[in-house]
C-alpha cells in the first residue's frame, strides 16, 4: 500500500523503477496532502529511471537528511523543534522551489509573533540545510540567497555590588546561594544547576565544566575563589550527586516566583539570570582584569563576545593611553636639552 496511517499520521512507501524503497512520513493527519507528496515523489523516481535526469529532491529529504547528520550536535533538539515549525511551509516542496522570496515569507510570518533573534534562528537553519545541501550533497546548484533581520546591539544589563548584596538578602538560601557562586564564577545558570560533585575538587579549589555541557563546546576549567569555596562548602552532605538542591532535591529551575518577587523587593527591574553572567564580567572589568584573561576565564568563544565590556573599564585604557604622553614628552624634553 502506498500510502498508510502509522498512529494519526499519514506515511508514505513505494518501490522505485530501480527497485529502491521509499519511505517518509509525511507529518500529516490529512489524506489529501500526503497523496500529493506521494504522487510528485513516485513521478520524480520514474524521470530519473526512464530518463536520466538528475533526481529533484525536496525540502521534506533534505530536512531529514539534515537532522540525521546533526545529531551529534548540541542544538539537534532545537533544530527538530524549528523545523517542525517550518515544515507545514516547505512539506513537498522541491528546493528549486524554494526561493529567496519564499524563505523570506517564512522569516516574515516567524517575525510577526517573535524578535528579529528568534526569526534569524529559522532563516538561519534553513540558510544551513540549504549550504549542505549544494556543498556537500551536490543536490542543487547554488543556494539562494537568505536575508537575515537586523538586530539591536546586545544589552549589558548588571548589578553594583550593592543592588547584588540587597538581592542576596530578598532571596530564599538555597537562590541565594546559587546566584553568590554564579556572582563569584560567572558560570551560565546551566552550568550551575547541573553541577555535580564529579566536578569539584575542593582540596585543590578547582571546578570544571565538561565540553559537552559547556556552550562553545569547550572544557572549563574553574578557579574557586573564597566566596565559591564558601557556598559548596555549605553544600556538603545535601546531595550525593548534586551540588545546589532545594528539599534535597537538585535544582532544575530557577527563573522561579521566589526570584521574580525577589527582584521586585530589590527594586531591581529587566533583569535576567543569564544577567548575572553580565555582572560578574562588568565586575571584573572595572577591576582592571584584562579582556583576553575575561575571555579564557568565562569560556567565550569570540573576543568580540568580551569587548562588549570594553567602555567599562575606562581607566585602564587611560593608563595605557598615558604611554603616548611619556614619548611626546620626552621628545619635547629632549629638543629643548639640544636647543639650550
């Protein structure tokens, strides 16, 4: 039978000319559509048996193809849930067909409920799957041209000490505790809610990340300050396995009531988690700590990601901006010497 329900869904199988079996889902509860995948599919197997022509492949395979291939990677999740989205868009659509005013329609509708980030994300998927599949699988010619939304230059949101020391006091301990080690480390909140205690090693006061948890894909390796070692060593005996829990259970959330309502007696307003991040950079910064040790300290993979801190620390490219005045100077010394 060539076309059949597994579960609700409508899948699609037939023979070629060649005698190659194909076999897709076609992600629909509606009949009619899967027919018209079905029938366009069958008629493309016979052209390229009968009559030599290279076969036409469509959004469907190529999407498929895509997410078999990224598996390994660390966004194959979200990749699966983006192009859910977009398959009612492109379902049966050769990738002829798929022009640089079509992609731009999806983009558009994805922008209308969503930020420019969020529509980049789709467009930028699609602008992938496409590239794959003229450089590596040779299945179109050339890709068409995918136009991405302006986005507003990334905000540096962070705390002053004193603004994070009233939060410490609003939040319940066991938050508190959790965002003083990510105040002290600068850790992303995941990092910091899956730690376990396989990563720490408090005799040499070290903590580490594991590539595959890390975002850059990267170890990290952690130095744990006296504030850090003071909020695990509070931790011991709570959790076997975990290091931060709440009702000895590990923390998996944290965006909670307790830290909105938290942030509200703080009198603190837009700020995020990840923000915290923000801060403990901002903090390092002003301190005079140089970007490139910023950088290897916070595990960015970019410099430019770090040198949005740059107009923070003023005063240290003052000082060196001063090596300038000791030449002109000396110089202007060293003529009035010759001129006397």
């Amino acid at each position: 039978m060539s076309l059949y329900k597994r579960g609700s869904m409508w899948w699609i199988d037939f023979t070629t000319p060649k005698g190659e079996r194909v076999r897709c889902s076609a992600e629909t509860e509606d009949k009619k559509q899967p027919q018209e995948l079905h029938d366009k599919l069958k008629a493309e197997s016979w052209r390229v048996a009968k009559l030599g022509e290279m076969p036409r492949r469509t959004w469907d395979e190529t999407a498929y193809e895509w997410l078999m291939e990224t598996q390994h990677k660390k966004t194959h999740k979200q990749d699966v849930a983006t192009l859910r989205w977009i398959q009612p868009h492109f379902r049966g659509k050769y990738l002829d067909e798929l022009t640089r005013d079509v992609i731009a329609k999806v983009g558009a509708l994805k922008r209308q409920t969503r930020t420019a980030a969020t529509a980049n994300r789709v467009l930028a998927l699609i602008r992938s799957i496409l590239r794959k599949a003229t450089l590596d699988w040779e299945w179109i010619d050339r890709p068409p041209v995918v136009k991405l939304y302006r986005e507003p230059k990334r905000r540096v949101r962070y705390l002053t000490p004193e603004q994070a020391n009233i939060l410490l006091q609003e939040l319940p301990e066991h938050l508190a505790d959790m965002v003083r080690f990510s105040l002290a480390t600068g850790l992303r909140r995941a990092n910091v809610t899956k730690l376990e205690w396989s990563q720490v090693d408090l005799t040499r006061r070290v903590a580490w990340i594991h590539a595959d948890q890390a975002k850059a894909g990267r170890s990290i390796h952690v130095t744990l300050n006296a504030t850090a070692m003071e909020v695990l060593t509070k931790q011991i005996g709570k959790h076997r396995k975990a290091a931060f829990t709440y009702k000895e259970k590990p923390v998996t959330q944290v965006n909670t009531k307790a830290w909105y309502k938290a942030l509200q007696r703080a009198g603190i307003e837009d700020f995020r988690w990840y923000d915290l991040r923000h801060t403990w950079a901002s903090w390092l910064t002003q301190q005079g700590v140089p970007l490139n040790a910023i950088q290897e300290m916070g595990a960015w993979e970019s410099s430019e990601m770090v040198k949005r801190y740059a107009h923070l620390a003023p005063e240290q490219f003052a000082q060196h901006a001063r090596v300038v005045d000791v030449l002109l100077n000396g110089a202007t010394a060293a003529q009035k010497q010759n001129a006397d």
